[in-house]
C-alpha cells in the first residue's frame, strides 16, 4: 500500500498501468478543501495561498479530481476505522487480501 499526493489523472492511470489494474485499487480520500485546510497542522495551505510554497495542488497548481476511483472516502463525514474497513473490504473483495 502506497500513499501518494497525485493530483493529475495522467499520472494516476500512468501508475495503474505500471503496477497493473487488476493490482491497483485507486482510493479517493474526498475531503472538502475547507476541511483540508481546517486540518492542517502544518500550516502549508496558509502558506500555500501567501506564496511561500509554491504549486501547491489545489491551491496555486491544479488538482483533477478521480473521475471513477475505485473507492471514494467522505473522511470528513466518516472515521479512520471506518475508512480502513471500507479499504481492506475492498481489498478483500477484489482478492488482494484475505
């Protein structure tokens, strides 16, 4: 399990096919940029939109929303916990775990 900040699509279905669809499961935490930003401790969206940090995927550099992830997480709506089980469930189902 890898986690990575892929804001383009092309690099999403560059990866897929690199690793192999039926091995590649796309999850999508989708959090309101509001929540995002509420939530960090580091400050990098602050400084994000003063400049400091520059092409900062959803602020100063753009963010290309998943088209069809294979899971979407609503983390702002949902727990950790229930966002790990929805993921090993989906690993489960697809045979990747047991």
């Amino acid at each position: 399990i890898a986690a990575f900040v892929s804001p383009y699509r092309e690099g999403r279905q560059h990866a897929r096919q690199a690793i192999g669809g039926e091995r590649f499961v796309e999850v999508f935490l989708d959090t309101p940029l509001a929540v995002c930003e509420a939530r960090d401790n580091e400050n990098l969206y602050e400084r994000a939109r003063s400049g400091e940090i520059r092409n900062f995927s959803g602020i100063s550099a753009p963010y290309e929303k998943p088209e069809s992830p294979d899971l979407a997480l609503p983390t702002h709506e949902i727990s950790v916990d229930e966002s790990v089980d929805r993921i090993i469930r989906t690993l489960e189902e697809r045979g990747i775990i047991s």
